[in-house]
C-alpha cells in the first residue's frame, strides 16, 4: 500500500478532516501522511485550532431589513437593466487623461479653422 500522498489528496482529506466529515479509513491516511510530514502536520493544527475558535465565536443574526434591501437593489438592477444598450456604455469606460488632451485638441483645432483668414 502507498504511504505517500499526493498534494490533490492531502488538501481533500484535509478539508474533510476539518470539517469532521472524513471516513475512518481516510482519517487513517491522513494521519500516516501528517505523521510522515511535520510541516504539513503543523499547518493541519493551526487549521483545526482556527475552526475551533471560529465553532467557538458567538453567532451574530443578520439585520433584521437586510433581506428588503437586497431584494429592492435586485429589483432595481432588473427594472433599469443593468446589462441592457442603454447602460452598455458603462462597461467601456475611458480614462479622464485620455478624454481631456483629445477635447483640448478638438477644441484648438475648431479655433484654428474658424480664426484663420
């Protein structure tokens, strides 16, 4: 049987050791392979201290009129179209440095062909 493990499934058994979800055979193999590897043994605890800390923090409930700002700002994109031709435009926007020099030639060059003789 092969002890070493890839890093595809070093990561898939570590995320499903972290969220306790990993069969008993798979928890074999990880451990072997965290046995193996100090590094990667030192990562997995930092991980699962991390999780336990966050299982720990005390839950906060969501405002009360979050769902009725979303659903409205929904709406609103749906109503106005945000993808539609008339907002196309806002896609493609042009630098301020670039639209400036261009106005200021237009414009000089308008002054030169209606000043000159």
């Amino acid at each position: 049987m092969r002890t070493q493990l890839s890093k595809a499934e070093v990561e898939r058994l570590f995320l499903a050791a972290a969220d306790d979800a990993l069969a008993d055979r798979d928890a074999v193999r990880l451990r072997a392979g965290l046995d193996e590897d100090a590094e990667l043994k030192g990562h997995f605890d930092k991980y699962q201290s991390a999780i336990a800390l966050l299982k720990k923090a005390p839950k906060e409930r969501a405002p009360a009129s979050l769902s009725t700002v979303i659903m409205r700002r929904v709406r609103r994109r749906r109503l106005w179209g945000r993808n539609s031709l008339h907002t196309m435009h806002m896609q493609y926007r042009v630098p301020v440095e670039v639209i400036v020099p261009i106005l200021i030639g237009v414009l000089v060059a308008a002054f030169l062909f209606f000043a000159a003789p």
